[in-house]
C-alpha cells in the first residue's frame, strides 16, 4: 500500500474488513502523515498517538475476535477541541480552559469510541467556536492546506484542514453558524450540519445552545455520512435531541453517486448570490448546477426576502446566548483562576480578572454584544426583533418547500481570504457566514461540498439545504454533484492541492507552489477549462 | 452619536464580569458601534403581529424514569477546580469589605 492517508474512510474500512490493513497499519499512517505536515498547518493542539495506537490495537483485536463491528471500526478520526473528552484535555482554543480535563465524554465521542474508531487527536478552532478563520484560538491559527497564508475557514478550521490535508480521514465539527460548512467550502472538504436535535449536543461546550449542532466533516460525501450515522441518533442526556431513527444518510449518498437525482427540485436562493459574490464562486456555482440539471435535477430560482435580515439577527441570537452560556465560566469549579493584583480578592473581582485573562478578544466582543442585547431598554427592540425574524426565515423556508424539494447557494461569497486580512475588522468577517447562518436560525440540514476552484486557485463550495429531518436527501444531491465533478475533473478536487511535505520540507510558501489546478491532467478541470 | 459608548462598554463588561482594559474599552467601542449599527436593521424587519420563535424545532418537555444514575465521584468533580479543601471546592471571599 503506498499511502494508506490517500484513501477514502470507505476505502480503509473495506481495506479492514478484508483484513488487508489493519488499524494500527491505517492509525501509525495518519500519525506520521500529521508528523510530516503539521508542524506547517498546526490543525491539531493536541496529539492522542498512545491512546489512538491502543484505540487501534483493541479496534483489531475485537476483528480478531470475530466480534460485530461497525462499518468505520479502525477507521481514525480526529475531534474539534469543543467536544469534551473523558481524561483529555479540552480547551475550546481558549486559555481560560487551558487545562481543563472533563470528567466524562460527550456522546459523540462516546460514540466513536465505541464504533472503535481510534482518535486521533483534538482539532484548532476559534475560541469557543467564535470566528470563521480559527485565527481566534488562543493557541495560534490553523494554515490552509492549499495556501499556508490563508485561512483556512473556521470555526472549525482545524478539522477542516486535518482532513484536507490527509492527517485524518475523518473529523468531528460543531456548527452553529456555518463553522463546519464555511471550512469546508474553503479547504475543498465536505462537511454536514445536520437536522438541529439529529445529533446529539452533551459534551458539546454550548455557545449558543439553540443553533449549535455536531456534525461530521470528510473529504467526500459517502464518508461524511458514515460518520453522520455512527454519530447520530437520540441521546436522553440531551434535552433538544429528536427522538427519532438517524436517517438513512449513507443509502442516499449511494444513490447519488450513482447518479440517481432524477426528479429532485431545487430551488437556486435569489438572495445569496451576485453582488458580494466572487466572481470565481459564481462561475463554479452555475456550472454545478449545469451538471445536475443534465443529471434531470429541475432548477428554479426561489427568493426568501427575509434571508437578507438573517446575519443581523444571528449577530443578536448567538451573542445573547453566548453570554448567558460563557457565566459558567467563573473561576470556581474548573479553569484558570486569576486572582487581581490589587485590592481585596473578593469572589467578583476573581471572576473579572479571570476572564479578563482568559478570554479573547472575540470572545470578549460577543460577550458585550449579549450582554447589550439583553440589557433592560434594549431587549425587545433587538434581542425580541431578532426572534421574530426567525419566524419570517422559517416562514421563508416553508414556502419554499412547497415548490422545491432542497435549496442551494454558493456556501461561502469568497475563497479564503489571508491571514490577518480581517482579525481587526469583525464585520467583515462575519459576513463569511451569509449563506450558511438561515439554516441554524431555522434549524434545518446543510451540507458543503466542493464545487471547484476559483480563478485564484482556491477551493470553492456548494451549499444545500433541504427540510428538517430531509438530511438523507442532501447527502443524495451532494452526492450526484460530487460524482459528476470529480468525474469531469478527472480525480477528487484535493488532488491538486498543493504537496504539503515537499513545502514543509523546503520552506517554500504555499503561494509559491501555487494550486490552480495542476496534476489533473484533464482539460476540463476543476478551474473550469479553457475559456 | 454613537450608539455604545466607551461609559457603556465598562458598564457592560462589569455586568458580564470582565474586567477590560483601558485600550480594550476604547477599541470594543469602536467595534461594537460598528457592529451595532449593520444589526440595528432587524428592528425594522418584522411588524407586531409576527410571533417571536427561540428554538428552530419545537419540542415540549418530558421526564425521564425517576430511577437514580451514576454520577461524578467527588474526586472526578474537584479534578479541574483552581483549589479545594475538606472534599469541596474553595472560592475567594464572597463579600468586599464594609466602605
């Protein structure tokens, strides 16, 4: 086996079962893969290798043993450092968690481990999930596989860029308003946010508890919904959890891929896209959606007027329930303690120090920002207008669903943007998050997968969201693209990502080596072609 | 005039207890400002009669068996505190000194 990193989870997982590789083989790989390369893209803050070789050796041992297993078992994985992991350390990118160790699991986590997928490590991201670069972990910012001064997309851009740059073949994100679909869309990735309840949020570190959910991140769909099904499913420990089947996500990504989408009604969202749209990201959008109408997908445009008021009212909704979540963050029964230099070290002037301290910047911005909304004059003007636009953004998606089956958008307005371009400007930041934010307003299903690269050379994403509980028929359109694409490019988009040992080994940039879309060796690749 | 001061930016950090810096006040109000003001749009979005929605899918509250689970061990829960004492966590003075 020449590189057991480049292979699909799909494919280990056959390799597995027929006992032509086994997980220690597959875990030792992916090890020194993070060896090699991470030292340049930093996706990881924290290596597991003795726990995942055990993981991996025990994942072996029950195949051994004859024992049933579950499809991914021996596959490794990697976890966003949101997610609580029993006796590992789990910051949330931020310092005032610096050495926190939970005392338990969170479901999801659980649930690999039981799947015995050995993990291989926690994943770099913004500060509690706040930001869309991951330049706002207080351990320093994750670098784009494609271009090592870039960003690669956040919140959860460690776990992006762990499986863009083959460390992991599977990773655990969170999204509350876009931070597993924004990084995917940037890093040429695929990555689901599923139905809000589809999986379950305890040991998720909350930051706004009605629009946070975990979902899965991979480098293509079939394996993004294996990980969707060996997450997913309802959890007693929390309260939002739908009690209901997981839907049947990996049986309809098959579908898709073989090309069955005939029939399926999509509408095109008149409000995301055009104007603040790159060109690049434009131009890949319509030729994605030129494949899936060949494909006999019916396309119509749909428009849903109060998309427009989405981003404002996010910007009021999370910060409110930031700020509510982030008081657990006291000083007194876990986490860093700061006692002032000056005057008496009274409980509050603890507390104050300590967060002072330990938060961020972002942090700290969206803090005030709640605290604000919530404040009495203001509450029903913001924090009461915010909520009733979420019912109009429902209101817009229910009337869309009576004409289409699913609604599709670029997933992000740009490629990814350089490092530093826009830590000093917020709101420009923010609105990375335009098109993914209706979904978690609303609830729903979203999905990111790769459409191409734009003229700059970077990764491009296409966005579909679909009804509540809809998940399986995202993966089914998300799958018929991809097959049609990666068919038309000649081999999967992050084949002409740039090679990362040669740049780590030869101290080159990223920008240098360049990455528009070399080594496919096909004359419609994925820029597009010969225009 | 801007709509949050640098004076409401402190009030507002001490009511989350934060304790910003000077330079910290002056920038967040700058930012804050800015950012309040592309949000203010939402308070012109949706008329009265509109209904107020706080959790995209709705559920109602049920309870679970009334049967005792495991939990964490004394041990597990003082593992991560700042300081403990006698099998319980220790926190500073609760109460300033009389003016």
């Amino acid at each position: 086996m020449s590189d057991l990193t480049r292979l699909t989870a799909a494919e280990m997982a056959g390799l597995l079962a027929g006992g032509q590789v086994s997980s220690v083989e597959l875990t030792k790989a992916h090890l020194e893969r993070i060896d090699q390369v991470d030292p340049a893209v930093h996706a990881f803050l924290q290596t597991l290798p003795e726990v995942a070789l055990a993981e991996a050796a025990a994942a072996d041992q029950a195949r051994r043993d004859g024992e049933q297993l579950a499809e991914l078992a021996g596959v490794p994985v990697a976890v966003k450092d949101v997610l609580a992991t029993k006796g590992l350390r789990t910051t949330c990118g931020s310092r005032i968690l610096e050495n926190w160790i939970p005392a338990y699991d969170a479901t999801v986590v659980r649930k690999v481990r039981e799947a015995r997928l050995p993990v291989l490590g926690k994943t770099n991201m913004d500060e509690f999930a706040m930001g869309s670069s991951t330049e706002h972990s207080a351990y320093g910012p994750t670098h784009n596989p494609w271009d090592l001064e870039r960003v690669p997309g956040g919140s959860g851009g460690g776990s992006a860029a762990a499986v863009g740059a083959f460390e992991a073949p599977l990773a655990l994100g969170s999204d509350t308003g876009g931070s597993i679909r924004q990084p995917a869309a940037v890093t040429g990735t695929v990555g689901a946010k599923p139905t809000y309840g589809g999986v379950s949020r305890y040991g998720l570190v909350a930051m706004a508890s009605s629009l946070d959910q975990v979902g899965p991140v991979a480098r293509n769909v079939l394996d993004t919904a294996l990980l969707h099904e060996v997450i997913g499913g309802h959890d007693p420990m929390d309260q939002t959890s739908l009690n209901e089947p997981v839907p049947p996500v990996a049986e309809m990504a098959r579908r898709g891929l073989a090309g069955d989408v005939k029939g399926l009604r999509i509408g095109v969202v008149a409000e995301l896209g055009g104007r603040g749209y790159q060109q690049g990201v434009m131009d890949r959008f319509q030729e994605a959606l030129k494949l899936l109408a060949d494909l006999g997908v019916e396309i119509q445009e749909v428009s849903c007027p109060s998309f427009s008021y989405a981003l404002p009212a996010y910007y009021l909704i999370m910060p409110s329930e930031a700020s509510s979540n982030l008081a657990r963050f006291d000083a007194m029964r876990y986490g860093l303690r700061v006692t002032p230099a000056e005057g008496p070290a009274t409980v509050e002037a603890v507390m104050g120090a300590t967060r002072e301290a330990g938060f961020g910047p972002e942090v700290k911005r969206r803090i005030i920002l709640g605290t604000y909304a919530l404040s009495a004059g203001y509450y029903d003007a913001y924090y009461g207008s915010a909520q009733k636009v979420r019912t109009l953004i429902q209101r817009d998606f229910e009337s869309a669903w009576e004409n289409v089956d699913m609604l599709v958008s670029p997933t992000v307005p740009t490629t990814a943007f350089k490092l530093g371009e826009k830590l000093e400007d917020p709101l420009s930041m923010y609105l990375q998050d335009v098109a993914t934010i209706p979904a978690n307003l609303a609830g729903t299903p979203g999905i990111s997968v790769p459409s191409g690269l734009a003229e700059d050379g970077l990764p491009t994403g296409f966005q579909v969201v679909g009804p509540a509980r809809a998940d399986a028929y995202l993966y089914q359109l998300a799958g018929a693209l991809e097959a049609a694409l990666v068919d038309k490019w000649g081999g999967p988009l992050l084949d002409s990502a740039p090679d990362l040992v040669a740049l780590a080994a030869g101290g080159q940039t990223a920008g240098d080596a360049g990455s528009g879309g070399r080594g496919i060796g096909h004359q419609d690749g994925p820029t597009g072609g010969a225009k | 005039m801007p709509a949050i001061t640098r004076q409401e930016v402190a009030r507002l950090a001490e009511l989350a207890r934060i304790a910003l810096q000077p330079d910290e006040l002056d920038r967040m109000a700058g930012q804050l400002d800015t950012i309040v003001e592309a949000i203010r749009t939402v308070t012109e979005a949706a008329g009265g009669d509109v209904p107020a929605t706080s959790h995209p899918i709705a559920l109602v509250n049920i309870y679970r068996p009334d049967v005792v689970r495991p939990s964490l061990t004394v041990a597990q829960a003082l593992q991560s505190a700042p300081a403990e004492e006698d099998d319980q966590f220790k926190v500073p003075q609760i109460l300033g000194e009389e003016p």
